[in-house]
C-alpha cells in the first residue's frame, strides 16, 4: 500500500514536471514574422508605422537573378498613439507577432524628427528584441513609409540595400553611417549634436529606387537642418569618421583641369585653446591619397607639379570645411562636430565656465583653424598624364 | 474545471506556484519523515515551522494579484513613499 | 561534526567567483561617471584593511569559523543572536542576487517568462548545492573558473576593437565625490560582502594564510571587476551606461567582427550564470549554517528545504520592479551592510584580541577553553 502510494506521488510528480518542462514562451520560426525594416511617420498624433516584413517562402521562382535570394518582402502598415501601440496593432494585420532582433534599418520622417525624435528611439532602446546596432535614417522631404514603398533593383528588400551602403560608407566618403546605439550616446552626451543620415526616394527610368543623401542635424532630440553630400564628407573629415572617399583638386595652371584624388586614408586632431577667453578649435586633418584621375594633359605627377597639386587642394579644402563649419554655426547652432565633447573632455576647466545648457549659444562663436596636410601616393596604375599624340 | 487543450494553457493554468508547492510539499514529506524516525524532535519542530508558512504564503501569492513588494511595504513603514 | 575542508586555490577561487558574481552584470558605480576605475581601485584599497580584520579574526581562532568564534568569545546568547544577524544577512544577500539575476533573465532575454521561473531554478541548485556540501560547490567552482576566464578573455578580446577611450575623459576632473560615493557603493557591494566568507570557512592547516588568501581573492577578483567595468564604460559611454539596468549585456551587444562573430550576448549569460550561483549557493549556504547555529542545532542541512522555499518567497516579493531593485541597491544596501561589514567585525575583532591576550597570559584559561570548544 505505502509502495504504491510512492509509487503513484511519483508518477503524478513526473507528469508535472513533464508538463513544466521546454520553453515557457517558445516560438517556431514559422510563428514569427521577421523585421527587416520599419518606417515611423506621424500625422494627427497617430504615429504611422510601416515595417518590411520578410516572407522566406515566397518567390521561389526568382531564385537566381541578380544575387536574390528569393525573398519577397512584404509591407505592412499600423498605427496608434504610440510605437508601442502600433506594433502591437500591426498583429491583428500581420497575423504573427513582429520579431525585431533581425531589423537592420530605421527610417524616421522629416517631421517626426522636427517634432522630437525620442518618441521613436525609447522605445527602441527599451525594447528587448530591437538591437542598438540598427541603422537610424531619416528621410527628406517625404513621408518615411514612401521610402520602403521604393524597390530595390538588386537587393530583395529596401532595408537590405540601405543595410549594405551603409555598412560599406566608406566607399563613397560621403555617407555618414549611424546606429540607433551611437544615435542615443551622441544625444544624451555633452557638447555634441547628433547626426544621421538622409534617405530620399528617387525617380530612376520608372521605378522610384532609395538613395541615401546626406545627413540630418539634430540639436538635442529636434531635427534642425540638412547638409548636402559634399557637406557631409567635411562633416566626415571633421568628425574624423573620414575612411575612403574621393576629392576633387584643381591644378593652378589649367583652372578647368580637375585631379580626382582617392582618399586611402585620413586622421583629424582636434585640439582646443583659449584666445580673450574664446575657445578656439584648431583641427589637423592629415590624408593620405592617390591620384585616381587627370582630366587634362597636365603635369601633377613630377615633384613640382604633386607639390603645387597639394598645396592648392589643402588651400581648397581648408576653406570648404571652414565654410561648412561657419554654415552649421550659423544656420543650424548644433554642435554635430563635437567642438563641445572635446572642450568637456580635454579641458574640463573650460567647460565648467560655460553655465549648463549654455553650449548652444558659446557654441556660434567658437573659432576654428584648419590645417589640412594632403599626402599623395602613387598614381594609380598610369605614371603619367593620359598625353594626346601629335 | 481545467481544460487541456494544449501545453501552454496547461502551464497557465497551473501556474508555476504548483510546481513549486509540490516540489517541497514532496520534499517536506520525505525529509520530515526522515527526521521523525531519527528521533531529531527538535529539528523537526523547526523544519515544519520554517516550512508550512511558507506553504500557506505560496498558496496566498497563487491566488493574489500585485502584491506589494517587500521593498514597497518598507518604504510605506519607514515612511518613505517612492519617487 | 564533520568538518569540511577546502584547499588554498579552492577558497581563492570562490573568493573571485563570489566577487565577480552579480557585480559584472549590474551597473555598480555610475556616480563615478568616466571615472569608474579609480572608483574600483579606491573600493579595493578601502577594502585592504577589512579584509586584513576578517582574516585576523579568523587566524586568531584557529579550526573555528566566525558562527563559533561568536558563541565562544560572546558567550551562548549574544553569540547566538549575533549569528542569527549575520544568518539572516547572507539570507537577504541571497535573496538579493537571486532577484538580479531574475531581473536580467527576464528582463534581457525571457520578458514574457514569469520572473520568478529563472529564480526557482536557481534557488533549487542553491539548496541542492547546500545539502551536498561546501566541498562541492568548491569543486564546482573549480570547474567553473577556468570556463569564465576563457569566457570573459574572450569577450573582452572581442571587445577592444570598440573600446574608445575618448569616453573616459576627463579623467578624474572635479569629481571626486561621485568617485567616493561609488566607491563606497563598491565597497559595500561586491567587495565587502566577502564576510560571508568568514562563516564558512576557517583557518586550518591547510589553510594557514588566511590574509593570504583573502588577499589573493581581493586582488584578483577586483582586478576582473576593474577590467570589466573600464571596458564596458568605454564602448558604451558613461549616459548610457547609466540609463541602462545591465550595461555589460549592452555593450557585448556591439561585438561585430566581420560581420561573422556577432550576437554573442549569450557568453555574458555565461558569466553571470556560473558565477552568480556560486555566489548564491555561498550565501545561501551561510544562512543555513548561521540559522542551525542560532537555533542550536549540530547539522545543517535540513534546513535547506524549509530556508530554500522561504528564500524563494522573500527573493519573488522582494521587488516588483527593476527600477525598485536599482533604487535599493542604490540607496538602501549600503546602510544595511555596515553593521555586518564593518561594525560587527571590528567589534569582534577587538574583543578577540583582549580575550587571545587574556589567554596567553593564564594557560588554565587556555586548557578550559579547549575543552569546551
């Protein structure tokens, strides 16, 4: 009797802890609907979310062209008072819960960006599944849903294109790659103003294809204004984020001729001083390029020549970062070269003069003085200029 | 009455306060038994002293909702409200 | 009965694992700001003398750990109630981390899991731990460590392509109240804590050196917690560091090598896990020990079971919340352990060395003594 009721407790006690076991919340792979990217746009207090979904069955048949892996993305739109409230309307339209870990690419309206961009970025870094690592962008001039409504010619989805042109910026030295992560640090640290970059849409032959721009400026958690490409590699070289890029040199002796310099490699120092109690930026920006092109039958390649070529690039150089930095002084007061950051870091006395939240108004009339040290190497495969036969 | 239709429900219904009221229902049978016959009255008495209250609060804290966190009933004593 | 006895490298190891606990996991020390490191090298110099008390009353009463000394030195009642205190503190210890760590599993990995699920589980290895004995938690700790070093040297070699020191500047500028401040946040929590140390272990001739030993695990397990936090607070800057509940999940998050190795938060799990229930199973075992001691009894473990489910229940009500454990730990804990830290161990500390005084002076004291411990 007292061995079958052991034997019976034993029996019930398995089946309990059978039932207990495995995942409390586990998810099959087929239960989720997988986040690749996700627009926030805003009208009416009702923010508008729009995410790109991926549907790993479908287009099997486009396996093969262009490097697609098949994979045909689908839109989904909702939207609620908050983020939050959208994405959990979004299940009764998607019909699976919304798995965020994979999402590469965030994509905030001009106006929700004008509006104040932390209603959107809490929640993402308070969200479990969201990573900090995602790319933030906002877009210019449109709605940020427009943007995922484009299509990519040889990536499946948006997101996936924008994922890998911002993953290799450095290519064109005129994209500023931000992650939500870096976002947030750049927001909340002292003496620097946040940046990201600018997405449009744009019209290609027929379709509406992305094209990632140039940055945004923020001051505090508000969108101020724009800088343009060109813009936006000063910005690069400031902020010493500069990897590879092109600049453009003109020769003294032929005004029209243009050099194409490749930029291999660049450093920036910043150091600050005190002129009549001004702060003044001095930047060092040494850059180390080669000659990519020669657009006329001049010399830059003898020694003459390549000296002349560097001085009249550091000269041109010196003067566009000088205007970018009186434009953004003037323009837009955000500190997005980190003047501030640097003065708090390298000379705390200073910045304990300034009375707290007194950057933006010191920050116009910091002084800078740039010295830029252009290094050329090589001349790609061609030792001399294309020359024309007589 | 319970309905089992699958293992999720299965687990909300029971509630991990089960599991947990079994387990040391379990373990304070055999254990109590063990002393009772090694003659340890004293351990004995102190075993199910520390052991059927914390039974009982297993059983409350299954049927309540939002208790209130030691830490906030401190708080309320000490006379200290929460920020 | 029956004694049990760990060797020199054993208690070392349990020191660091002890140390490196749930401190790795937590943000410990963020009045410090930029200045996190010497915050951590401040709380270990503070720590140097405590230590150097707690291994001198130990060395004092040789074959006696801190629960006899106190019934031999206080006398019956004030010893027992004394170690009913330091019993109940290694029970609120216990509780506490077992709430971090079921604060992190849920918050960072399990949000829809109910919080208390990860904390049974643990709570259950704590109480099986202690039925088996300190040997084997020794012995687990054993096999532990080198998996958490290979762990952590990897992580953290991962690590150094985001570790910028521009987010460590200005070091050590007009705050040196916030570097005191956090250093006696560190000093409380995880460095101090230690004492539970003395109510398990013992000198003995296998372990003479007590100073040795607590030394070596002073300096070694700070020196991880000081590796630890620099790295962190440099890849993700002091405000976020700040913001966040556990910035060392954060900042592992940002490893991306090649695009290859990535996601490795699980490794900080890792961590946490085998050091963290080393850490419980210490407390939890000195609670059981202190609670058989004040009740007057010789064995201990059976108040495992019993003290298991009420440090369940104590650890699940605990709080309700994150930003109430964040808030305790921050404002509360360090007033709490003073007395247990501090004040007790120096009080004992000084009667001791009357009474050893005492004894050397009269061998009949001596003689008496022996016979009755």
């Amino acid at each position: 009797m007292k061995k079958s009721a052991c034997v019976l407790l034993v029996i019930w006690h398995l089946f309990v802890l059978w039932s207990m076991a495995g995942c409390w919340n586990f998810r099959e792979i087929r239960d989720l609907a997988v986040v690749i990217g996700a627009s926030f746009d805003k009208k009416d207090d009702q923010i508008y979310l729009t995410v790109e979904v991926l549907n790993p069955k479908g287009g099997e048949q486009d396996r093969g062209t262009s490097g697609s892996l098949g994979i045909k993305p689908q839109l989904f739109e909702g939207s609620g008072k908050t983020v939050f409230e959208a994405v959990r309307n979004m299940i009764s339209k998607v019909g699976r819960k919304l798995y965020w870990s994979h999402a590469r690419v965030f994509i905030v309206s001009e106006d929700v960006a004008k509006e104040g961009i932390i209603q959107i970025i809490d929640w993402i870094n308070r969200d479990a599944e969201v990573r900090p690592q995602t790319w933030i962008l906002v877009s210019k001039g449109q709605a940020a849903g427009d943007i995922l409504r484009t299509r990519s010619k040889l990536f499946d989805t948006v997101s996936m294109q924008i994922d890998t042109l911002l993953r290799s910026q450095g290519n064109s030295g005129k994209l500023l790659a931000v992650t939500v992560g870096d976002f947030m640090e750049e927001m909340q640290k002292p003496g620097v103003g946040a940046v990201a970059p600018t997405v449009e849409s744009m019209k290609d032959e027929r379709e509406q294809i992305p094209e990632v721009t140039g940055s945004a400026l923020f001051r505090e958690e508000r969108l101020v204004g724009f800088l343009n490409g060109e813009e936006t590699m000063y910005l690069l070289f400031l902020r010493n984020q500069m990897k590879k890029g092109t600049l453009i040199a003109a020769t003294a002796d032929h005004p029209k001729a243009n050099v194409s310099l490749e930029v291999f490699r660049s450093h920036t120092i910043k150091t600050v001083r005190l002129v009549d109690d001004r702060p003044v930026v001095d930047i060092w920006i040494d850059c180390l390029t080669g000659i990519a092109e020669i657009s006329k039958e001049n010399d830059v390649i003898s020694e003459r020549g390549s000296q002349k070529l560097t001085e009249r690039t550091n000269e041109r150089l010196q003067n566009k970062i000088t205007d970018t930095i009186k434009k953004v002084q003037k323009e837009y007061g955000t500190d997005v070269f980190g003047f501030g950051n640097l003065i708090y870091r390298e000379r705390p006395d200073i910045w304990g003069t300034i009375p707290k939240g007194g950057w933006s108004k010191v920050f116009p009339t910091v002084g800078t003085n740039v010295n830029v040290n252009i290094m050329l190497r090589g001349s790609a495969k061609l030792s001399e200029p294309t020359r024309v036969g007589e | 009455m319970l309905s089992f239709q699958n293992r999720q429900e299965l687990v909300n219904e029971l509630e991990y306060h089960y599991f947990i009221f079994v387990l040391f229902s379990f373990f304070g049978l055999v254990e109590a038994r063990q002393l009772y016959r090694q003659k340890q009255r004293k351990e004995l008495a102190f075993y199910l002293f520390l052991l059927l209250p914390g039974l009982v609060f297993t059983v409350y804290m299954a049927t309540q909702v939002g208790l209130l966190s030691i830490a906030e009933r401190l708080d309320f004593w000490l006379g200290r409200m929460p920020q | 009965m029956r004694r049990e006895l760990l060797s020199f490298k054993q208690i070392v190891y349990l020191l660091i694992l002890f140390i490196t606990g749930s401190t790795i996991i937590l943000p410990v020390g963020t009045e410090a700001k930029q200045d996190i490191w010497a915050a951590v090298i401040l709380a270990i110099v503070m720590t140097v003398p405590m230590v150097l008390v707690y291994a001198r009353i130990l060395s004092l009463f040789p074959e006696r750990n801190l629960l006899e000394i106190n019934e031999q030195i206080l006398g019956k009642i004030v010893g027992r109630f004394i170690n009913f205190m330091f019993a109940f503190y290694a029970f609120t210890l216990c509780a506490l981390v077992l709430d971090n760590f079921g604060q992190f599993i849920n918050v960072t990995a399990m949000p829809e899991t109910p919080l208390a699920i990860p904390m049974v589980i643990l709570c259950l290895l704590a109480l099986w731990a202690t039925k088996e004995g300190l040997e084997v938690i020794a012995r687990s700790g054993e096999i532990y460590f080198p998996i958490i070093v290979f762990a952590a040297a990897f992580t953290f070699l991962f690590l150094t392509p985001n570790l910028n020191i521009q987010r460590l500047q200005p070091p050590l500028h007009q705050n040196s109240e916030g570097i005191v401040s956090a250093a006696l946040h560190l000093f409380s929590f995880p460095f101090a804590e230690t004492v539970i140390f003395m109510m398990i272990i013992y000198s003995s001739k296998k372990t003479k050196a007590m100073t040795k030993v607590y030394l070596a695990g002073l300096v070694i397990g700070g020196a991880i917690i000081l590796l630890s936090v620099t790295s962190v607070m440099a890849v993700i800057g002091p405000e976020r560091y700040q913001a966040t509940y556990f910035p060392a999940y954060l900042a592992v998050q940002t490893i991306n090598v090649g695009d290859f190795l990535q996601r490795v938060e699980v490794v900080v799990f890792l961590i946490a896990i085998f050091a963290g229930f080393t850490k419980i199973s210490l407390c939890f075992y000195a609670a059981c020990k202190g609670f058989s001691n004040a009740l007057g009894c010789k064995e201990y473990p059976f108040l495992a079971v019993p003290l298991g489910l009420l440090e369940f229940l104590f650890a699940a009500n605990l709080f309700n919340n994150t930003k109430q454990m964040a808030r305790w730990a921050s404002e509360v804990y360090l007033y709490f352990a003073f007395p247990f830290q501090v004040a007790l161990p120096l009080i004992l500390w000084i009667v001791g060395e009357v009474k050893q005084r005492g004894r050397q002076g009269s061998p009949e004291v001596d003689l008496h003594d022996e016979s009755q411990g």
